[in-house]
C-alpha cells in the first residue's frame, strides 16, 4: 500500500516555556520551504506574550488552535473552569489572528468523559497527539525532519 504524504497532519504545541518567540520566523521559512502548512496549538499566555508571532503564524497559513489559557490540569478542573479557560484562550487567539479556534489539545493529554463534554459544550473539539516532539530542541529538528520526509516523498 503507497504512503500519501499529503495525508500527514503536523501540530506543534506552543508553551510560555522553554520556548520564546526568537525561531519563530525561523520556523516559518522552513515550513515555508517545504510548503508545510502545521497547526499549532498555543498556550494564551504565550499569546498574550508575542501576538506578533501568533500573527505571524496565522498570516504563513498555519492553524492556530488552543492548548488552553494555562496549561492546567483539565481532569481536576470542573466543566465551569474548563469553560473559563477555553473562552480566554480561544478570546486571545481569535484577537490575535481573527480566527476562532475549533480545536484544543487538552494539556497533558489528559482527558475524560467530562472534559470532552465540557470542550464540546464551548464549542471546541479535542484532539490527541500520536508522536511527541521535544519542543525544546528547535527548529533545528524541525528542518531535519522535514528534509529526511522530503527526500522519502514520492515524486510523480
């Protein structure tokens, strides 16, 4: 069976920390390069911190969705605080991009029955993760990877 690389989704997960805004514009060239279109899914503190770099973003292309407003425990909040944090997430990227995200990645992973009911409820839907990436090595890695897919993909 051939591999459809067009079917690949890329997501990156944006925290306050240890990532700044500095490879931002790095990692938009090389996604650029390689005509990559990702959806990151960013914490609103980092919003709030560089809206610039969410414009950014948004501006290559790219989806940005929610990964909440402060990286909390989803599982240990009620519906009520779930709903809080989503509607300053999403609040802060919507004024950053104009977009309303319809995504989140719960933080963590963590999720159950009441998590998905409350995100739903707001309107969202959530999303899980099959490989993790460590953000903290950069772009760097990023390049890497998508120059080790670009020399596998199929022309034709």
């Amino acid at each position: 069976m051939a591999s459809n690389i067009d079917t690949v989704h890329r997501t990156y997960r944006i925290l306050p920390s240890p990532w700044g805004n500095e490879d931002t514009q790095t990692l938009i060239d090389i996604l650029g390069k390689y005509n990559v279109k990702a959806t990151f899914f960013v914490v609103s503190d980092w919003v709030e911190k560089y809206p610039e770099s969410v414009k950014a973003l948004h501006d290559a292309g790219h989806e940005i969705m929610s990964h909440s407003a402060h990286h909390d425990h989803y599982n240990s909040l009620s519906s009520e605080e779930i709903a809080a944090d989503l509607k300053e997430s999403c609040d802060k990227i919507e004024a950053a991009t104009g977009v309303r995200p319809t995504l989140i990645r719960c933080p963590y992973g963590e999720y159950d029955d009441h998590v998905i009911c409350a995100v739903r409820d707001c309107g969202l839907e959530p999303i899980q993760w099959d490989v993790e990436t460590l953000v903290s090595v950069g772009v760097n890695l990023a390049h890497d990877l998508l120059l080790k897919e670009e020399r596998v993909r199929p022309h034709g």
